[in-house]
C-alpha cells in the first residue's frame, strides 16, 4: 500500500437484523448508511488505523479491488470517518470519531 491508503475488506451487507430481533432483507430500502469493514493493510503515512482495526466509511466513496479472488475496498484515510480499537490508550473508549 502506497502513501495514505487503507485497504479494507468490507463485512457483508447482506440480511441483517433490528435490535428488536426483526430479519431486514438485503433489498430492503433504507437511507444512506455507513459501512464497516476490517483494515488489511495500511500505507506508510497512515497514522490513525492499525491492520486489524475496524473501521466506518461510507460505502458510495470507494474503489473496489480483486486480489485473489476476493473483493476489497480501497479507501484514502481521510475518508475513513470513525475507528473501532482493541487496544485502549489512557482512558479512552477504543471509538475515536
């Protein structure tokens, strides 16, 4: 990966389910919504992610690649818009928004 960009591999957005335990069909229609996916690999200048993290970004600005038969998503680090961390510094939450 070259400068300030993150390659991610995309959770599936397929059937999903309500906090109320109802079963959202994939084509269901719904509104802009962000999307979470697992950093793979990281360029050198980028600073806030670490291979591993998740991360939220919105799905309608990417570029999608193949890499042995399986689909990523090319993202530059400011389009990344929260990060989710294991690891916890000083008190933090392990969200930086």
């Amino acid at each position: 990966m070259l400068h300030d960009r993150v390659l991610v591999s995309q959770e599936d957005a397929g059937e999903r389910t309500s906090s109320a335990g109802i079963l959202i069909p994939a084509t269901a229609a719904v509104g802009k919504r962000l999307a979470w996916a697992e950093v793979v690999a990281k360029g050198q200048h980028v600073r806030s992610v670490e291979v591993g993290d998740r991360v939220l970004f919105d799905p309608e600005d990417r570029a999608e690649v193949e890499l042995h038969g399986k689909g990523y998503v090319l993202l530059r680090e400011r389009d990344l818009h929260a990060v989710a961390a294991p690891r916890v510094h000083d008190g933090q939450t392990g969200l930086y928004l």
